[in-house]
C-alpha cells in the first residue's frame, strides 16, 4: 500500500463523527464608508507610508522625483516611467540591484490596509521583495471592506500567486525591535490614484 | 551607547507602530548574561522541564525579559481583541470549521489533491518525518539541488528536516531572522512564532560575531538585522530551490497559504525554479471563502496586528518553475483518533497560549525537548513520545488562560488534565501530585524571586494563582481559588471534572 493510501485509509477508519460547516458571515455592517480613511489609518500603522495628494498639481510629482534620484528603477505602471524595462523571462533572482519598484494593486482592504499583488501587477514576482522601495498605486474604488471580500475577489481564484502586502518587510526577532527592511522591501509606500 | 528605539518604530504621524511582532514598549535587559540552554536530551528518557525550568530561572535577565516580551504580545492581543465585535464569533467559525474539516479530511485531501495537480503541481504523500525527509532529498537530487533556502516551518523542525539534510549534503539556509538565530547557533526554536525570543540582544550578537563575523560586542539589533540581511541574501539570490511550510491549505483550489512579517517565503518561493511545501495534514481548509476567518484570527492572536506584512497564496507554480507539495502525516492520522484529544488538531500554531502560559514565559521554550511548548505542546507532545513527554502535562497551573486565547477554541487545559490522568493511569508517573510540584511548582513557587524579576504587573492573569503563592505544599485539587482566571475557574472545573470519574482515563484513548 502507498503511503496514500495507508493516511487516507487510517483517516477513514478513526475520524470523529461528521460536524457541519458554518456559514461564514461577511462582517461589513457599518464599515463600508469612508473605505480610504480606513484604509489609510491600517496601513500606516502597519509601517506603510501614504503619499500626499498636492491640493493642485501632479499627483505623481513626489514619485517622479524619487525615480530621477534614484538608480535602477522597474516600473510596471503607464502613469510613471521607469529607467529600466522589465523582461518578464528575466530570472527572478536577476533583480536584486533594482531601487524601486512602481506597480498598481489589484485591489486593496480597507480593514487591515493591505494591498493585493499577483503575478499580473509583479511581472516577475520578485520584483516586490528583491527591490529595496515598492511604491503602489491604489485606486480607492478599489477598496474592499474587509478580508471576507477579499477573498471574495477573483484575483484569489485566477492567479498562480497572489498577496497580500501590508507595509513593507518587517522583522522584531532581535528584542522585540522592529525592523524595517528584513528580508524584502525596506519601505511600501502608496499613491491614491484612479486608474488611468 | 542608547540602543532602545530609533525611526523605525514610528509611523509617519509619530505614532508607535504595532506591525510585526515589535514591543509596545522597550524592554531592554540590563546587563549581559550567558544563555541558559535547554532540557538535557536524554534519548528516549523523560525531558526534565522543571530541571531546565530551574537553570532559565537562575538567568534573570533572560527570565525578566522573556517574561514581559511575552505578556507584551498577549497584551497587544487583547488590544486587537477589544478592537473587534466580533472575536467571539470568529473563534467560534474558526473552531467550527476545523471540526468540519478534520472530521472530512479524508475527503478533502483527495480534493486538495486533485486541484493541487490541476494547477502543475506535484503532491506527495509522508507518513512520518523520516519519510517526509527522503521525499525532500528525493526532490532536490531528481534537481541537482545542492542549496536550499527556506521559510521557518515547525513542520520541518518537528521532522528533524535539517540534520538529515545537511548530512546528506545539502546547505539549507534559514531565511526568517529568528529561525536563522537558531540555525547559526546550532539550537531549536523556543516559540512557534517568536523562534529565538529565549535570546538576548547580546547572545544575538555573539552568535553573529561568531558565526557571521560582526563586530564583536556590537549589540545594536539595526545592525545586527542588515548583517543577517547582507549575508543571507546572495544565499537566497543563488539558492537552487526553496521551501516553504503552509499555514493554510485549501481543498477548493489547491492553494498554499503561508503568512510572514519578512516576506522572506515569498522569496524563498518566487527566486529559485523549484519550490517545495512541506504541511501537515492538518492544515486543510474547504473553501477560500474561510480563509477570512483565519487570517483575521491569526496575526491578531500572535502578535496583535491585524494582519502579518505577507499573506501569501501559491495556488499553482510560475511558468517555467516547479512546485512540490509533501502532504505529511507524522502521527496526526493517529491524533484524530484519540477521542480527548483529537481537537488539538485545530491549531493554528499562532502561539497564544504560549504567550499568556505562566509556566512557559518563565521556563522558556527550550525547556520542554521539542518542537512545541507551552499549553499546546504539553498537548501534542506525549502524541509523538509518551515516555519522553510523560512529565510535560505537569509544567501547568491548569488556570485555564491558554484555552481562553485559543483561536480554535481548543481545550486547552482540559485536554492537559486529561493527560495527567493518562500518564497516572498507564504508570508514566509513579506520584502524579508530587510531580505537579515539582514541575509547575518549580517555576511558580518561589514569589519573592518572580516579583523581584517582574517590575510591570497586570494584576489580572499576570499575577500568579493564590494556591501556586501562598500554597505551595498544597496538592492543585484542593480547590484553591483562582481568582484571575476568566471563564470556568479551575475549582468548579475540578468538581465537575473529578464527579466524571476517574475511569474514563481508562478507556484505552491513547496509543503509545
Ligand atoms: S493551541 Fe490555540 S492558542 Fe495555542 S498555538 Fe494553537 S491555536 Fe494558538
């Protein structure tokens, strides 16, 4: 007998007596307004940084002037040029000298301030761990409530591979001190856009 | 040299943040100590805790730091609790949910299965460590892999994963700083979540002079995080597979879910072409959908943030890259079988009940010999070895916290006092009460020493029960008074517990 087998059939023999699946509630009563502000208030705790909308003027500016300070630069977005294109048959390993990384969030939750990225935002996945900055753009009515939405969007279905980002890499093993920049980006910052 | 905070624990408000697993506050130890080891492994011979408990006691650095790091996780806990209506609720489902699905988990396999190779993946099937260790190198040799970077998983510590590996050649790599603390001093993780909490800033340190050639007395935990990160990343960058465990899997589609504060599993499965997952059984869910319940329990449960920085979801591999999944048994099969303990089954390994523990805040994961500890290992632990873990249900003042936090709503204390009885019934122990003091009474019984080493105090579950103060001699079914435990108190529990007989430990539950 396979070991398959041997698991599957121990199983049958000895599980407990059959207990129903619960429904699960989507928990959004009250908590569909003002998605951004929820948004914000999460996410900024969670070490991530929102950048400023300018009451008049280009809302990308302060990206831009990061991008021209900046060394290598892969931007996966049309509002933004990088300096770099991306070749999406790269080795996903090939992009550890990158400095910034620009993509759009599929969608983002308000409740917990994440930002969702699949294969489709990344290009290569890498690109959101191995660069040292993310910066995101986020259209607000792309917000959902809470995590039960979220797992309630397609993405989560189509995509070989889809996460959730909520601030940037973070670490307190040493004493209880939080670090930023661990293993992947040193810092996630988010830009409130419309889609183009 | 001022080494207590610095930008990085503010946001861009100049608010405290509360992501990872950081402290609310500084808690620095005072002077530099050596580390006190863990329980002497004595082969097959019984782990003495309370023997291990009494060396990390006469560590009071460590002791005093251990101690408030772990209430502080239990009080940021709280804080996210209080912060949701719904707690109860979502306790209730997640219970709810694993009971279903441990009770259809034959079916649910096959499902996972099934979708798991729909999507291009490779399922494999271990009944135990061993052969969850050969299937590994099976894979990495059909790769030519020689190196091997990984994600923390207790899955593999619990499988003796990396010894086995490396003396078969292979170079495994740490990628979670904690995990990779313990890798490079050659020990065990201490906590499920937090693997070198037991570790001092200045132990850190000497590990990393030693091991990776930082300044020696250099403690400043900035530097120490971008030496690890500087040196571990060109492993990872020509690493020629990696590994990830699974907090989450899920029947409907085949999905792996993992949750880390690093991001250092979506690195270590998106860089190399051969990603491998190693997970219990046990880790199944139905649906996505229930997946909500999960997430928004876990990280709140752990650390009190509402969410780790990373939750990732592998459904299928990249174009051009492999994934195999090794779906591990390892006694769990076994475990559902035992009708008062199939339950623990539903764990998260969020380590809450590590957390709110006394006895483990002040006896230290390493003390209890394996991979699991605190409430949840006295648990499981006699599951894998009887004789070895015989005296682990005793390092416990039953006061019934643990079962409180539970996400799962496991019954926690219950189930430990039911392996009392078990180990009293089958002669683990020659004098069950006698061991109860030797093993909680050691790390609970001297009160001048704990209140000297603990400054900050919650007068709630932080103090110690009366009975444990002020009763030392006094055998735990005298019905002292807990006052500080919510819910069921342990003398109406004993009562109600003690009137179900005795016998019922009789009736042979549990397979050696
Ligand atoms: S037993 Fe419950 S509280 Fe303890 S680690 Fe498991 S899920 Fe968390």
């Amino acid at each position: 007998m396979s070991s398959r087998d041997d698991i599957l059939g121990a199983i049958r023999r000895d599980r407990p007596a059959p207990l129903p699946l619960p429904d699960v509630p989507m928990f959004d009563e009250g908590r569909a307004d003002d998605l951004l502000g929820r948004f914000t208030a999460a996410f900024t705790m969670m070490g991530g940084k929102m950048l400023d909308l300018p009451a008049d003027g280009d809302p990308l500016a302060e990206i831009r002037a990061r991008v021209a300070k900046a060394g290598v630069v892969i931007s996966m977005v049309p509002e933004v040029a990088g300096n770099t294109v991306l070749d999406p048959e790269l080795m996903p390993s090939k992009l550890e000298n990158v400095d910034i990384a620009i993509v759009r969030a599929a969608f983002g939750v308000a409740e917990t301030g994440s930002i969702c990225l699949t294969e489709r935002e990344l290009g290569v996945n890498t690109l959101g761990y191995l660069a040292q900055h993310l910066i995101v753009l986020l259209d607000p009515a792309d917000l959902v409530v809470n995590i039960h939405h979220a797992y309630h969007r397609p993405e989560i279905h189509a995509a070989r591979y889809c996460v959730f980002h909520t601030g940037p890499s973070a670490t307190a093993d040493i004493e209880g001190v939080l670090i930023l920049g661990a293993q992947g980006v040193r810092s996630l910052s988010i830009l409130s856009l419309p889609r183009a | 040299m001022s080494m207590t905070d610095n930008d990085s624990s503010f946001d861009q408000n100049g608010k405290r943040l509360e992501n990872a697993e950081a402290t609310s506050r500084p808690i620095h130890a005072k002077q530099r100590e050596a580390q006190p080891k863990g329980a002497i492994d004595r082969g097959n011979k019984p782990i003495d805790h309370a023997e291990a408990a009494k060396r990390f006691l006469a560590a009071p650095e460590h002791l005093k730091f251990h101690d408030e790091r772990l209430w502080d996780l239990r009080q940021k806990r709280d804080k996210q609790m209080h912060g949701l209506p719904e707690w109860e609720e979502l306790r209730s489902l997640a219970s709810a949910i694993k009971e279903h699905t441990l009770t259809h988990l034959d079916t649910y396999l096959e499902q996972f299965e099934a979708a798991a190779i729909a999507n291009g993946a490779t399922v494999h099937w271990a009944k135990d460590g061993d052969e969850h260790n050969r299937i590994v190198l099976g894979i990495l040799r059909d790769h030519n892999a020689k190196t091997l970077i990984k994600s923390k998983s207790m899955l593999t510590e619990e499988c003796g994963m990396r010894h086995f590996l490396t003396d078969q050649g292979i170079t495994i790599t740490e990628t979670d700083l904690g995990e990779r603390i313990q890798q490079l001093d050659n020990e065990a993780p201490s906590h499920v979540v937090v693997p070198s909490v037991h570790k001092l800033r200045s132990d850190i340190s000497d590990v990393f002079a030693r091991t990776l050639g930082t300044e020696p007395g250099n403690d400043d935990p900035h530097y120490l995080a971008e030496s690890q990160r500087m040196t571990t990343r060109p492993l990872i960058l020509e690493a020629d597979a990696g590994m990830t465990g699974g907090n989450f899997i899920i029947a409907e589609t085949g999905t792996v879910v993992t949750c880390t504060n690093e991001g250092n599993a979506d690195l270590s499965a998106n860089t190399p072409k051969l990603h491998i997952v190693s997970v219990g059984i046990e880790k199944l869910l139905p649906r996505v959908e229930h997946l909500g319940v999960f997430i928004r329990l876990l990280s709140r449960s752990a650390l009190g943030s509402p969410i780790t920085q990373y939750t990732s979801h592998f459904r299928a591999p990249r174009r051009g890259a492999e994934m195999h999944i090794v779906l591990v048994d390892n006694g769990r099969s076994a475990r559902l079988a035992l009708p008062e303990f199939w339950t623990s089954l539903k764990c998260i390994r969020c380590g809450a009940c590590m957390n709110t523990c006394p006895v483990y805040r002040r006896s230290g994961g390493l003390s209890y010999g394996f991979t699991y500890s605190g409430p949840i290992g006295l648990v499981i632990d006699p599951t894998f070895n009887k004789h070895k873990f015989s005296n682990l249900p005793f390092a416990s003042t039953l006061n019934g916290s643990c079962t409180n936090v539970c996400p799962t709503k496991i019954n926690l204390h219950e189930q430990i006092y039911a392996w009392r009885k078990v180990m009293a019934d089958t002669h683990e122990v020659p004098f069950a009460k006698k061991t109860v003091m030797q093993a909680a009474g050691v790390v609970l019984g001297n009160p001048k020493l704990y209140r000297a080493a603990i400054a900050t105090a919650d007068k709630a579950l932080f103090s110690l029960p009366r009975f444990a103060l002020y009763s030392r001699m006094n055998a735990w079914g005298k019905g002292r008074e807990n006052p500080a435990t919510p819910g069921q108190n342990f003398h109406v529990w004993w009562a109600k517990n003690r009137a179900a007989k005795a016998a019922t430990a009789k009736n042979g539950a549990v397979k050696s």
